[in-house]
C-alpha cells in the first residue's frame, strides 16, 4: 500500500524531468499551488499529470477519493488487480502521481518502523483522478503486489511506471488493466532502495527533511 509519500523536486526540474519521460512537454498549471513536502498524507494536496485538452499538464489534487459509504473516510490506495471492478473509481480518469518516493513500515508494536523508498530520482505512479461533488479533483494511487528489492517490507506497492507510463495515461480500457494488474517493469525495480527513516514521519504535523535523519532532500 502507499498512505504516506515525499515531494521536494523544484517545478521546474520536475517539467523537465517528467518532459523527458513521456516523450512530450509538460506544463504546469499557474498559480503558487504547490511547495514541497517530506511528508505527503491522505487529503493532502498532491501533484498529478494528466491529460486536458490533448496536453500534458501538472496540476494538484487532494489524495483520496471519498467514501460514500463512510463520510470523512477516502480510499487514497486502488488495488491494480481489482480497480476497474468497483463502483467506487467508476468515471475516474488515469494519471501520473508524482513522488520523490514513499513510506512504508514493517514491524508489529514498538517494533514497528518507517522506511523510505526511492528510486534514485522522481517516480511516477499509476494514479485515477475523479472530481468529487464539490468539484475538487481527487487522486488514488494504483498499487500491485509488491516486487524486487521492496518485497520484504510490504506485500503491496504503488504500480510505479517506467517506459509504461504512456500506455497508462492514453492506453485503452484493456491496456489500462494490463498495466493496473502487473508488478512494476524490471528497469524500474532494479532502481529501488529502502532506507529507516525518523519515526516522527507517522505524525502528519511533522514535515521536513529531517524526517530522514540527515540533509538528504534539501
């Protein structure tokens, strides 16, 4: 799963970044939106691409589509396998959810820990958006089971992209379902890395680099 995740890559690097990766240019939307967090939380503001009137734009959203069987309560993780099943994320369109790389904890008690994954540089995941009633778009991160050097921590993992990324956002309804239900491709897997990180990371009020316990991230 994927309930906490980091973005501090400035805008411009991030464009360009993501520019290079889908083989077009991405713009973002105007306006001061975002800033960089260590410490990304369900109903947060996020970063996603997608696709508005034939381009590529980055533009924000709130992590989590609502419950609604549950007020207060959003489903911020899809499971890949099953996504395009359930009512829930019927009419929601794919996207790229940007990250810097994501939390996750194993242990059980006070054993249990925070542990940072990255991938040497900005990740892109398979993510649905859907604007909610009010007309705020929403975001859920796609996971899979989990693979290669992350397998250990968790038995899932957001549906990181590689050179398939393109094929979520403009692929077909069964494109679409190939990749939701498929581990992250090799070239991607082989990059990933896992390090402990401050167990400050479990409480959202706390946002910084020192998270990780040194002045990686500034």
């Amino acid at each position: 799963m994927c309930g906490r995740y980091v973005l501090f890559t400035a805008t411009e690097t991030l464009l360009a970044d993501l520019s290079g990766r889908c083989g077009e240019e991405v713009t973002a939307l105007p306006g001061e939106w975002w800033r960089p967090s260590w410490n990304i939380a369900p109903t947060h503001r996020t970063a996603v691409v997608r696709r508005r009137a034939g381009r590529l734009v980055l533009g924000p959203a709130t992590w989590g589509f609502p419950a609604p069987w549950k007020p207060g309560t959003v489903l911020f993780n899809a499971r890949g396998e099953t996504v395009f099943d359930k009512a829930s994320f019927r009419g929601a369109e794919p996207a790229l959810v940007v990250m810097d790389g994501w939390y996750e904890w194993s242990g059980v008690g006070k054993e249990k820990r925070p542990y940072l994954v990255t991938g040497g540089g900005t990740l892109v995941v398979a993510g649905l958006v859907r604007p909610d009633d009010g007309g705020d778009l929403r975001a859920t991160v796609v996971t899979s089971a989990s693979a290669g050097p992350v397998a250990w921590l968790h038995d899932r993992m957001p549906r990181v992209l590689g050179e398939d990324a393109m094929a979520w956002l403009d692929g077909d309804g069964e494109t679409l379902r190939a990749v939701a239900s498929s581990v992250p491709p090799e070239e991607v897997l082989v990059g990933l890395g896992t390090r402990e990180v401050d167990r400050r990371v479990g409480n959202v009020a706390v946002d910084g680099p020192e998270l990780w316990g040194d002045t990686m991230g500034e």
